[in-house]
C-alpha cells in the first residue's frame, strides 16, 4: 500500500476556470509518464475550484513528482491563471480501496 501522498488545491480566476481544467485534464498523460506516482486524480469542487490528490510508493517518489512537469506547468500558470497560489500539502495515506 502507499502510504505518501499529495493535495493540491487549486483556485482559478473566474475568467480562466476553462484553461485551468484543461490544463488538469492533459496533466493526466504526464501522471501517466511518472513511474513513482501511484495514483493521479485531478478534481474539480466548484465553479473555480480544482484540485489535485496523488500517492507515491515513497517519499522519493513524492518529491520527483514536486519536482516534475505538472508541478512546473502550474507554477508557470499561477500568477496569469490562478486566483493565488496553489496550496499544496504533503499527506499521510491512513487507508486505501484500491481496485
């Protein structure tokens, strides 16, 4: 089981909602490219509102995913796209269906 994780919550500017989802919806393919990321979701809450929930099999992996392309992507978009900042937490995995 995987016990490391990530949360990302994700706020957009009201005019750039549409962008940011498709930025989260292409990142998919760029989860799929990281061999040391167990799971990618990526999430939307509210009109603006998005996030993001992934695991790792390790802290390594954790920390190659904070130092890959979909951590750089939001970092190029946040001050044009995002309403502020993304709040990006490390995350202890308790327990997990997984199929």
């Amino acid at each position: 089981m995987t016990h490391t994780g990530l949360l990302a919550r994700i706020e957009a500017k009201p005019e750039h909602a549409a962008q940011v989802q498709e930025l989260l919806e292409n990142a998919l393919e760029l989860a799929r490219q990281e061999t040391r990321t167990v799971t990618w979701y990526s999430f939307r809450t509210g009109p603006t509102s998005f996030g993001v929930f992934d695991t790792f099999a390790d802290e390594a992996g954790r920390q190659a995913h904070l130092n890959g392309r979909i951590a750089a992507a939001l970092k190029e978009i946040a001050p044009t796209l995002l309403a502020e900042a993304p709040d990006i937490q490390k995350v202890d995995v308790l327990a997990a269906k997984l199929p």
